[in-house]
C-alpha cells in the first residue's frame, strides 16, 4: 500500500519509487547477508529487486537500513524474504507478524526525520 504516498508528493517523478527501507537489526544484518553474500545473491536474483545494505547504524540505535529499489513487486518480495530472514533469527517475533513489520519498516523512517 506504500504506492498513493509516491504519488502524492508534488514534484516528484513518477517513474521513480520512493526508496523501500527495512530497518534489521544489527546483529541480524548477517543472516540477510549469508556467508560470502549467498542470501543476499539470493534474494536479488529470485526478487529481481536491487538490495543495499548500510555500512554502519545510524548513531544511537542498532538498526541497519537495507534499501530495496526496483520494479514495485520484486521490492515487496524482496522485503518479504529478508523480513523471513530477521524472523528466522527473532524466533518469539514470527509469531506476531503486525507488530514486528510496523517496528521494523516504517514510513519515512519517523526517528531519522526528528
């Protein structure tokens, strides 16, 4: 449902998404990557999505931003697979899907905006 927001900013090109952002946490950042990159080859060649993950968090928190860019449906199954990922780690978190996404990825990343 991110997509009428794109649309609503004024000014913006309508080709172009609005950048996709998961937030991980830090210590889960490396089952996203798998070893020697393998997950994450992964993801991007079943997804068709682009993934990048950032170097360091940001200061005062743990979380890592992994931006998704493509074609709208491979960034949601690209989102989808890594979020299985965090999952997989989080084990008590899969049970309560709702709130582990709403913490997770939010719109516009409210804290960052502060």
């Amino acid at each position: 449902g991110g997509a009428a927001a794109a649309w609503s900013s004024p000014g913006a090109p309508s080709v172009v998404q609005a950048p996709n952002v998961v937030q991980v946490p830090n210590e889960t950042v490396g089952l996203v990557i798998g070893k020697s990159g393998q997950t994450i080859k992964q993801i991007e060649s079943e997804s068709g999505a682009r993934i990048q993950i950032s170097k360091e968090c940001p200061p005062g928190s743990n979380m890592r931003a992994i931006t998704l860019s493509g074609p709208p449906g491979s960034v949601e199954m690209a989102k989808f697979m890594v979020l299985s990922k965090v999952n997989e780690d989080k084990g008590a978190v899969a049970g309560a899907g709702q709130q582990a996404q709403s913490w997770m990825w939010g719109p516009g990343l409210p804290f960052l905006s502060r």
